[in-house]
C-alpha cells in the first residue's frame, strides 16, 4: 500500500533532454501525435505501412487486418516470410561481419559473435532439427542455460517453420512434463548444465525426470548442449549431443516461407486457474511489435550496444532478445550469470566493459541491487548508456530516481514499458525523444494501440476512475489463442460481460489529468514475484498435490524487494502441527513447491490452520487472508465467516 500510496502521490515530471529529442526516433510530442493521429484516421493504413517498411517479405500482404473470425484476428494473412530471414540473413549484405551477439559469460569472459557467424550456427543447428525429423508445425522444448545457443535453438526452429516453447531453466521437472505434454513436442533441446553466480544446476538430468516412466510420448529425441564437462547419463536411440548433431551440417538452409499468421512460439503463462495457458504467437504481426517498438521505444540505432537482462525462458527474452534486436539489426549483450555475482556491481561492470548504450532490466533486480550497493555504479564508467528501460511490475519512485540518477546520470530517459505475454511487445511506454516520464508511470500507449479503462460493464470510466485495463482494437502482435483451447483464449482474453471485442488484460489503472497510465495491480488471482507472474491456484495445486496436506490457499504480501512474496495458508490432513513439528514440515512444503513448479513459487512464509476461513456457503474468503498475510488487523466484518476462530492461529508464520 506504501507503494501505491506513494506513486498516487508522484507528480515530478522529467522532459526530453533537447539533445535526446534532437537525435530521436521520434522527436516532440508533435511526432508522436502525429503518428497516433494517423493511426486513429487510417488504422490498417499505419499498420500496413509499417509492416511494408519494416519486414522483408517474400510474398507481400494484400489485406492488413481480417476480423471476419473476431476476437480471432487475422495480420497480414497472405503475406509470406520467415522471422530468421529477418532477423539474419537480410543483414549478411553490409553487416556480415557486425556483432550480433557480446556474450557475457557467467565468469566474466566473453565472446563475439557476428551477424555471419550467427547465421551459420542457425543453419548448421536448423539442418540438425531436419535431420532429426523435425518438420514445419512440428512443436520443440527448448530448455536451456542464457548461452547464445539457446536463442540460435530457438531462431534454428523459426527458420524451419518448427514452434518452439521454450520453458524457463528455472522450472523442475514437473512444469517441464506439463507444457511438453500440453504441446505434444516432439524434440527437447537442452543442456547438460546451467552455469550461473558460479553454481552448476543440472538440465538434462530435470529433463530425463519429465520423461522418466514414458509420460512424454510424444519426444523422439533429446538435443544436449555441452556447457559444462560434467557427464550426463544418456538414453541410447533418444539423447544426442548437441555437437554432434550439428556436425557436418552445412552452414547454409533455406528457410522455410511461411504465412504471416504461421504460429511462431507457444509461451506459458500463469492465469486464474491451475493449468498455465500456452500463449500462442504469430510470426508476422509479433515481428512487427517487435521491430516497432526496438524503433520508437528502444529508439533504436545503428551504434547501440542493447542490453536486455531478461532470460529467454520469458516474453521478454523473446521478443527482446531472441527476435528484436536481430530484426534491427543490433549489437547486443547476452549474459549467462545472475546481477550479484562476483558482486553487486556486475551489471554497471558489463555496461563499463561492453559500452552499453540501452540498458533493459526489471524493478526487482534493481531494489536488490540499491539494497546490496547503492553505490556502486559510481565505481564504473557509465558515461555509454543513453537510455533505460524497466519491465514486469510497476516500479515504485524511489527505486526509479535511484536509477534515473544514479545509473543514468540524470540524462537518460528511462522507458517504463508496459505489456505482457500476451500482447507480445511493448503496449504503453513512454517513446522517449517525445513524452515526458513520470516516475512509477508506464505513460502513453504507442502509437496504434488503442488503451482504455473500463468498468465491469465495458465502459470508459471518467478520469479520475481506475478500472480495467483493455486495448479496444486488436493489434498485430496481439496473441492469436490458447494452445489448443480457443474456448479458453475467447473467454479469458474478450469476455462476454464487456462486449466481447474488448481485449482484458487482468490489471487495474488509472489514468491521470494528461492521460498518463498508472497500472494498480492484477485484477485475477495472479500474483508477481520478482517480475515473475505466478498463478495462486499454480501453487495451491501443487501444496495439495502432497500427501499431508488436505486444503491451502495463496495468496500474496507486500515484499521490498520482490514486490510481492507467497503466503500460504496450508491445512493438513492430521493435526495442525506446533512448534519444531511445523518449521520441519514448512520447510518441506517449500521443497515440494520447488520441486513441483521451481524455486520461483516457493512460499516465504506458511502459516497452519484446522481450516481456512470460510463463509457459511464455504467460499474461502480471501480478503481476509490477505490481511492476515500482511500482518494487519481484521477490521471489517467477519459475522458471515463459518469458524472465526482459525483467524488467531492464522496470524502467526512458522
Ligand atoms: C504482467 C504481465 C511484459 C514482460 C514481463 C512480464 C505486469 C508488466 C509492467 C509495468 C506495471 C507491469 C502487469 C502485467 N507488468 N510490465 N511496466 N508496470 N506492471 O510479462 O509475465 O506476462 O506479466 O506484468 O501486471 O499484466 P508477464
């Protein structure tokens, strides 16, 4: 509350530097609402134009936008390319020998990887999955360290028209056997190890646990990058190193041309109930948010050094890693390790190091980075950065002024970016030779994007309202649907109680007098830990999953750090547990979640009940455990509460 309190209260206000305006993209205000106006004139005409300059085509478009099947849209549907084509080989012409990719090791070396250089591993890497069976449509796992090769594995699938689902190397087992099942995949590339903070955690032996028991019948084959020299176990006919796979592989393959809507990745995401939803994307409409927003929000030019901290296992390693900076034609760092190793001037090192002039990260790597070494940046040379951007929760003020200042030297604008998984590129942030910034505001949509705020029945609340936040037109990077569940994609994304035609996000905002977006919160069950969304019901599945427990709930708490740390309130099948009993079976819930789901939605903080508060129809009132997970007071009315009594032992952490 602290946080919102304080953003509510925000009203410093940081124009355009004239020199930043003056070298910009897109420069004043001027140029911003003249592209917005466009928009708004001639919707498919702005967008149409832009995919004609920005993307190489093999076969042109000749209709922009087919909402014949709405909330199933269609971008483009007629054109045909190939996203790898884009990203690669239309820059080996004059930037052959240009570095793509400055791969910042885990400890601290590096390597140089050029445009040419790429382009050859994508090939070598795409002719192996060919060789292996791997055909257009055909679904791959990638779940791998942040090496290069996790995004040549993952521009190798794109450049055959195969779709990658890449599963974050932070997830065990049991999340790896849920998505290569959901996707029915038929390769699993990986690596043998993990690298990072200088600690190995093994892949492979995760992977070879998913599929232990034949769960995944679907995988033919394992794909094992060598990261490490640790030997791994390997099942004859099934695993492959990934060297030998790609040996005597020509350096050449054609790509595979494929229709604009062809689906390019699937991504899972958390949501309301316990199943993450596979996000599936197109290939046209997702490159072109992409390019767009490398363009007018990254201000992007032909002598940046970009940096996106971000793992590939998310949307923001996909579209800001794997597939925009690519497309632009960009340098840029990919680095293996973790922001506090050796210490916590790692990230303002690499900056010094590479010459970093655009820098990507999220709110919660910068909280712990002012908590661990406020001063540190000012032991580096950070005179290269020219911009910042921050991702994944709202930013509180203080930790952006920290950054505003102390990282970027009070003359680099910072863009808040606003999006999700769903929306597959930047929906609102500022552009940032144009709109003033605010600290904790995500700002202005992008030109093109049509935000709104709406009430329950859909429509527009008055200014000084919050309410839902939807996008009223669909946009071209825009999800196309729910793997394998269009009934899920329909009802979740274009609700009937709104209209259906309006697109739900699932946050809360407000705007203010100059139309500037404040996001509030999730509107669903969705909790955001560290930039990372995990669904309660995720996490409440897997604490009931465990033979002692009987009942549990999830909710979320404020954390300074993290943004919000996981509270669970567990009831077990036996007697409420006391004293030493309940540490040890606390700490044992914590590792069961870790080895359920991953480390990242292991609770910080579980409390035991005889039951879960409930109203006399048994609704779990949750309201009141969010109180309680606070540490606060109940002060409104518990009289339609079931058994007031378990509120007293579910005050207290274990
Ligand atoms: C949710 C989406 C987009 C890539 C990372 C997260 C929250 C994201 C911001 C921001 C306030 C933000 C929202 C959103 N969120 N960016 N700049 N300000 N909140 O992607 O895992 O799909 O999560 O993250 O709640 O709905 P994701």
């Amino acid at each position: 509350m602290a946080a919102i309190e304080s953003v509510l209260k925000e009203n410093r206000v940081f124009e355009p530097s004239e020199d930043f305006k003056a070298h910009a993209n897109v420069s004043g205000m001027e140029g911003y609402n003249a592209l917005c106006e466009k928009a708004n004139q001639d919707y498919e005409g702005f967008w149409g134009e832009l995919a004609q300059e920005l993307i190489t085509w093999k076969k042109p478009f000749t209709q922009v936008l087919d909402e014949s099947r709405a909330p199933f849209y269609k971008w483009f549907a007629d054109g045909v390319l190939n996203i790898s084509y884009n990203s690669i080989d239309r820059h080996l012409a004059d930037k052959a020998n240009k570095t793509a990719i400055i791969y910042e090791k885990d400890d601290g070396s590096s390597e140089n990887i050029t445009y040419q250089q790429l382009y050859e591993r994508v090939c070598r890497f795409a002719n192996g999955l060919k060789s292996l069976g791997v055909q257009k449509g055909d679904r791959v796992v990638i779940y791998m360290p942040m090496v290069p090769d996790a995004v040549v594995a993952m521009q190798a699938c794109a450049r055959i028209g195969a779709i990658h689902s890449v599963v974050f190397g932070g997830f065990s087992s049991g999340a790896v056997k849920d998505r290569v099942q959901d996707a029915a995949a038929k390769v699993i590339v990986t690596a043998n190890e993990s690298v990072r903070g200088g600690k190995n955690t093994p892949l492979k032996a995760t992977v070879d646990e998913a599929l232990k028991d034949g769960d995944c019948t679907s995988v033919e084959k394992v794909v094992v990058f060598k990261r490490t020299a640790t030997e791994v176990p390997f099942t004859e006919g099934r695993d492959i190193w990934w060297d030998d796979l790609i040996a005597g592989q020509a350096a050449e393959c054609e790509p595979e041309w494929v229709d604009a809507e062809h689906p390019l990745f699937i991504l899972y995401t958390s949501g309301s109930t316990g199943k993450p939803k596979g996000v599936q994307h197109s290939t046209g409409g997702y490159l072109l948010g992409a390019m767009v927003s490398m363009k007018w929000v990254f201000d992007y030019k032909p002598d940046d050094v970009y940096w996106c901290t971000a793992d590939v296992g998310w949307i923001t390693g996909h579209t800001y890693i794997a597939y925009g900076p690519l497309a632009v034609g960009a340098t840029q760092v990919v680095f293996e390790g973790v922001p506090t190793y050796p210490d916590a001037g790692r990230f303002w090192q690499a900056i010094e190091k590479h010459k970093v002039t655009t820098f990507y990260t999220a709110p919660t790597a910068i909280r712990s980075l002012i908590k661990l070494g406020a001063d540190l940046p000012k032991q580096y040379d950070l005179s290269s950065l020219r911009l910042l951007g921050t991702v994944g929760e709202p930013i509180n003020p203080e930790a952006w002024m920290w950054y505003y200042e102390v990282v970027g030297g009070g003359r680099c604008p910072i863009v808040d970016t606003w999006w999700q998984t769903e929306t597959g590129s930047n929906m609102i942030a500022p552009l940032p030779g144009a709109v003033a910034i605010k600290p904790g505001s995500c700002t202005l949509p992008l030109p093109g994007i049509m935000v709104d705020i709406v009430d329950e029945s859909g429509a527009s609340v008055d200014q000084s309202n919050g309410g839902f936040l939807v996008i009223s037109r669909p946009f071209p990077s825009l999800l196309r649907t729910i793997w394998n569940d269009d009934a899920r994609f329909q009802a979740t994304y274009f609700p009937e109680e709104l209209g259906g035609k309006l697109y739900l996000a699932g946050d809360s905002a407000h705007r203010d007098e100059k139309g500037y977006v404040w996001i509030m919160g999730r509107i669903d069950d969705v909790l955001n830990v560290s930039g990372h969304r995990l669904g309660t019901m995720e996490i409440e599945s897997a604490l009931v999953a465990n033979p002692l427990v009987a009942e549990a709930a999830v909710v979320g708490k404020p954390h300074d750090v993290k943004g919000e740390a996981v509270v669970a309130f567990v009831i077990l099948k036996g007697d409420r547990p006391e004293g030493e009993d309940a540490k040890r079976i606390a700490q044992e819930l914590k590792t069961w979640v870790a080895h359920e789901i991953g480390k990242i939605a292991q609770p910080d903080d579980i409390r035991f009940g005889d039951n879960l508060p409930k109203t006399r129809s048994g609704k779990i009132m949750r309201r009141l455990l969010r109180t309680l997970a606070k540490g606060e007071e109940i002060t409104t009315d518990t009289s339609t509460l079931e058994n007031p009594q378990v509120l007293d032992q579910l005050k207290h952490s274990v």
